[in-house]
C-alpha cells in the first residue's frame, strides 16, 4: 500500500458508505447475485485502503441491514459465509496496514461461527492506528435508537446527547461512541439512507453516485472527498459564524 498523503484535517473525518448495487451489477452481467456480492467485497477492500491513503481517520460500510434478512434464505446463507471467510483474510490485512477494524450491529442472530470470527479479528486489529474500520452487520439505526431509549431508563444521570450516544455504542458493539458523519456516499444510484447511521448523521453532507458498489474505485471516493470539503458547513449557524 502507498503511504497516505498527508491530509492533517481528514484525521478527524469520519466517512460513511452504503455499498449498493452488487446485486444489480451481477444481474446486468447474467452473473448470480453471489458473484455481485463477491465483486463488492473486493471493492471494500479497494476502498479501504484508499481511505487509508486519503488519510481519513473512521469508515463505516454498511454491510447487511436488519431488514436484509427478508431477502431469499439461500443468499443470506451465502452472505453470513461470504462475511466470515473475508474476515479471516482481511483481518489479517488491516493489520498489516494497521487498520483497526469494529463489527457494528446485532450479533444475537448472527452464525455462531461468525461471531467468533468478528472478536478475533477485532481483537488482533485493536492496535490499529490509520484507519478506524467499522462494518456494520444486522444493523438498524431505528432499532438501535430503540434498544438504547429502553436503557436510559436505567440512568441515574440526566440524559444528554453524549450518554445517549454512549447508549448507543453500547447496544451496538461498538468499543466507544465515533464522532459524528461528516460524509455519507451511497453508490448505486438510489438516493435514501436506508435506516443507516440516522442518529450520527444529523449534520452529514450527502453524496450519491450513479456508480454501482463494484465499479466504485478511488476516484469516486476522492471525487467524494474533493465535493465534501467544497461545500460550506454552517452547523444552524449563518455563514459568517460558520466562517470564524
């Protein structure tokens, strides 16, 4: 891997991706939809290490919703093998390029061999100092707010944004609360966020491209990038407040 260019204030950037449009690629090819998805992980592993070079501190790929479940029952088989046999090869990736990497999401449903693959990999990835990788893996924003509201029930303190948002990390997985979305892309075409990240996204300045998830490359995500630091973020501010 290249080393990253330096990029001083994207350390502290934190870029969200729905990958979508495997399906639809395979498809327009006559290929399965298994060959979509396999197409779409070698992309994610493409893009990663272009987060790296970019110099971006978080990433979170939105991998398999709660609500994909529904879909036919041989290609969530095929998916639940398809995440675990990545894992074991990427894991050992983003360490060597000292990517720490996170599973966000539900795991009560996941393949139990699966879910030993993920704290293994978050294990030996846990020192990982270039890029914060977080996959999220039967994962609903809606019922994560859910889960987290039922337990500020229990809080002795007042509830504020940042113990919610503690909630939150917690009934995901997630080791601590990331700072907010400042970039969410979704490739594919469509323009929705799918149940994805709604809390973290309140401010996020929203790209979508044309592109489906297997033909998304480098440029796309720095064209990405490049559009995100032109626009002008005002936070409920005027622009000259936004300015100072």
């Amino acid at each position: 891997m290249r080393r990253p260019t330096p990029h001083p204030e994207r350390a502290q950037m934190h870029v969200a991706i729905i990958m979508d449009g495997n399906g639809r690629w395979a498809t327009s090819r006559a290929l399965p939809r298994s060959a979509g998805h396999a197409a779409g992980v070698r992309t994610a592993r493409g893009i990663v290490e272009a987060a790296v070079r970019a110099g971006i501190g978080t990433l979170t790929l939105y991998a398999f919703s709660s609500d994909n479940w529904g879909r036919p029952r041989p290609e969530v088989i095929a998916l639940m093998r398809l995440f675990r046999r990545s894992l074991l090869v990427e894991s050992k990736r983003c360490l060597e390029n000292g990517v720490r990497l996170s599973i966000v999401g539900r795991r009560d449903r996941l393949p139990a061999s699966l879910r030993q693959t993920i704290i293994q990999a978050e294990a030996m990835t846990a020192g990982g100092r270039s890029l914060h990788l977080r996959v999220a893996v039967d994962y609903s924003s809606r019922d994560a707010i859910l889960r987290a509201a039922a337990k500020a029930k229990d809080l002795s303190a007042p509830l504020t944004r940042e113990r919610f948002a503690q909630l939150l990390a917690d009934v995901d997985h997630d080791p601590a609360p990331v700072r907010d979305v400042d970039l969410l892309v979704r490739t594919g075409g469509e323009q929705r966020l799918s149940d994805f990240l709604l809390w973290e996204c309140a401010y996020a300045e929203l790209v979508f491209s044309p592109t489906m998830w297997p033909d998304f490359d480098e440029n796309d995500l720095v064209q990405a990038i490049r559009e995100f630091e032109a626009r002008e973020r005002r936070f409920g501010r005027v622009p000259e407040q936004a300015a100072s």
